[in-house]
C-alpha cells in the first residue's frame, strides 16, 4: 500500500522536494512572498496525502458503524480535497499580486467555494456526497469548483497581460507557461484523471514562479551593485579616490527608504569617526571608519520597503527580517575586495560585546573594531532620532542606556568615549535635530 502510494504520488512529491531544495539554498536571499510559498508547500503536502484517504473503499464487509466512520471519513477528505484545490490556485494569484494592496480581495471566491463544499460534512448534498454504498455522487452545486478556477484562470491571463503592457515581458511569458498549464490541470480534473497528475502540474507551476521569482530577485540585486561598484571603479579603485560625496549619497539612497531615519548613514559615520578620533585613530583609519558608518545598513536594499516603514511595532516575522540586513550588506560590499572593511562594518555592526548579538554571535574583540565603534554609534543615533513609534530620547535616558549597556551591548572602552562625547554635549546638539 505505501509503496502504490508513493508510485502514485512520485511527481508532485519530487517536485515538492526540489522547490524545498531551492528555497534552502536561496536561505540567505528575501524571496518576496515567501511565506506564501511555505503555505503553497502545505496545501500541497496535504492535497497529497489527502489523495490517499479519498479513493473508494470497499464496506461491504464492515458492521453499520464501521461503513459509518469510513463514508465519513471519506467524505471529509473528499470535501477537504474540494476546498484546497481552489485555495492552492489562489496562493498562485497572491504570490504573482504579492505587491498587490487589494491581493486579499482574490480569496473571496476561494472562500465561497469552501463553504460550499464543507456542507458535504453535514450531510447536505448541494456539493457532493457519500452514499451509503460508499459510492460518490454530484450535487447541483458541485460545478462551483470549476467556476472558481474558471475565474482564477481569467485572472491570471488579465495580470500576464498587464505584465506585458507594462514591459515585464519575462513576468508575462512565465504567466502565460503557467496559464497554460493551469489549463490542462482544468481539463484533468473535469475529466475525473488520478489526481496526482494534476497536483504534480500545480506543484510544477509552483515551481515555475520561486524560480522566475529568485532568478529576477538575484539579478536586481547583482543590477544594484554593479551599478554601485562602476560608481566606485569610475571614481578610481583605491580610497583616496572614494570620496565622501559618492558615499553619501548612495548612504542617503538606503535612508531615503524610510522618513524616519533621513540622515541616519551620515550621522552614525560622523559619529564613529569622533569615537575614532578620541581613541587617537591616525587620520587614514579615521577615514576608513567614516566610510564604512556610511554604508553600514546598505543590507536594507534587500528588506521590503513595507517593513522599513512600517508604523508601530514589528512581528517576529517581521524582524526576523530586518534582522538579515547586516549579512545581506557583507554580501553586498564583500565584492569590494580593495576596501574590505566595509564588509565588516555592515556585517558586524549589530553584534554585542556578550555575544548575544547577531548575525555570527560574536563576542568582546572577536568582534572587528571597527564594527564595535559603529555599534555604539548606531545605538546612540537610534536612541536621539524620531522614529516611527516613538520621539527622540531625552539625554539624561540615552545615557542611562550607554551606561546599562557597557560591557553588555558595547564595548567598554567606546562606550566609555561616547559618555565623554554626551557629558561634553549639555545642549543635547548631537541628536536628530
């Protein structure tokens, strides 16, 4: 029986287990809808199993109530089939209309459909039914399903057109490949084939858009820096030749992201650089720190604009994400092998002195310098700009906060500089304002 199983379901498993096998290795990449694809995945995990459970079985030599529970069973897994169906084509729609403000008004028929055929659990015969034989019958609303993918497929061939219209002409044409294919999983299912087959041309569907999906993701963000290192290379390739305009301004590029942290790059290097001075830095090294402040949360490039600028608190999910920028900005600036230290700064600048930190763990000086001087930096800026959810701290608390947060989150010795920058400051200047 299990080995039938699997022979049965071997396509749409295969291909389940190769896009799990391409989301683990785009693991350090944001794929937009992700989590969208996760939910895909279940449906159709599910959808296979629940092929197993739905086939007819023989009663006629089980007692009343044994024939009872397995005609149950059999049509909740029937009606569960139903209900999923057009749910797994709806996840399509909203992982293709992810940046979509209305995508949820797409599972409405969705929703519909469901209902209709939950009433199959009740003993209503609207939908579909068991019989008594265990035999399965249509009821009157039963073509529903069909309507609600008729729809969906409509759907999709209005958004590939647009897609065209709008020069997105790759988008269009995996569309179109996947319409196509939506297609036949329609005709399939209205003729009654094994159900496999079409699960595994859902499932390849699937497949299709995470690839369309990483493969443009990967290439605008390659697009991105190479436009940023032919910035670099057209000023020259040593330091001297990276000036403070050039920095700047790509530094405002990631902050222009979200109103509320408008200068924060330029801010955070001036005060890394002070911190630097004050520690007797020599002027070279002072310059380096500054540059790398610049450019310590480039990684934000790849965090979705909706959770920067979200108002109010983030949910676990949410930081999670924000918590991928630093690795995502060393991946970035890595490349830059003539200035490794900018990989550094963005990579490291969020670990703390304990350990505790993120995203290597890193503990007291096996953390790189210059990320501890940012870290410090950061903080202070964070704690003296507005922000989404809250004013600029009063002074007296960020002090409090260097202060609580010396030989924990900081590194005594710049925490120690930055409380000598706040004493030497009673006009509270060093903030936002």
């Amino acid at each position: 029986m299990a080995l039938t199983y699997f022979i049965i379901n071997f396509m749409p498993l295969m291909i389940l287990l190769t896009l799990l096998a391409m989301m683990f290795v785009n693991r350090d990449v944001i794929i937009p809808a992700a989590n969208l694809f996760a939910v895909s995945i279940v449906i159709m995990i599910v959808l296979t199993c629940l092929s197993a459970f739905s086939d007819y079985t023989d009663i006629s030599s089980l007692s009343p109530e044994a024939a009872a529970r397995v005609i149950y069973f059999h049509t909740a897994a029937s009606a569960a089939n139903y209900m999923l169906r057009p749910c797994l084509i709806l996840m399509e729609i909203l992982i293709i209309q992810n940046e979509s403000k209305h995508k949820f008004l797409y599972a409405i028929p969705a929703i519909i459909n469901a209902g209709i055929f939950s009433t199959a659990l009740f003993g209503s015969r609207i939908a579909f039914y068991i019989g008594p034989d265990n035999h399965w019958g249509a009821g009157p609303l039963r073509p529903s399903i069909f309507i609600t993918q008729l729809f969906y497929l409509v759907l999709l061939l209005l958004i590939s057109v647009v897609s065209f219209r709008r020069e997105r002409k790759r988008r269009s044409v995996v569309l179109i490949v996947m319409l196509v294919q939506a297609i036949l999983v329609a005709l399939l299912e209205f003729n009654g084939v094994e159900p496999s087959y079409t699960d595994a041309i859902t499932a390849l569907c699937i497949l299709e858009y995470y690839i369309y999906l990483s493969t443009v993701y990967r290439q605008e963000l390659n697009a991105k820096l190479d436009s940023y290192v032919v910035e670099v290379e057209a000023a020259g390739s040593k330091l001297k030749t990276l000036t403070k305009e050039v920095i700047t301004a790509f530094a405002n590029s990631i902050d222009a992201k979200d109103r509320y942290t408008h200068g924060h790059s330029s801010r955070v290097a001036e005060y890394a650089r002070r911190l630097a001075e004050m520690a007797g830095k020599s002027e070279q090294e002072c310059d380096k720190i500054y540059y790398a402040g610049l450019l310590h949360d480039i990684g934000k490039i790849g965090i979705p604009e909706s959770i920067i600028t979200k108002e109010g608190k983030l949910t676990d999910e949410e930081y999670a994400l924000i918590k991928q920028h630093p690795a995502l900005g060393a991946q970035i600036l890595g490349s830059i092998t003539e200035f490794p230290y900018l990989s550094i700064g963005a990579g490291s600048h969020h670990e703390r002195y304990d350990g505790k930190g993120y995203p290597q763990g890193l503990k007291g000086t096996d953390i790189p310098e210059i990320a501890r001087i940012i870290s410090v930096a950061d903080a202070y800026d964070a704690m003296t700009s507005k922000r989404s959810y809250r004013d600029l701290l009063p002074q007296q608390k960020v002090r409090e906060e260097i202060v609580k947060g010396t030989g924990t989150q900081f590194d005594p010795q710049y925490a120690t500089l930055m409380l000598q920058l706040i004493d030497e400051d009673p006009e509270y200047v060093m903030s936002e304002s």
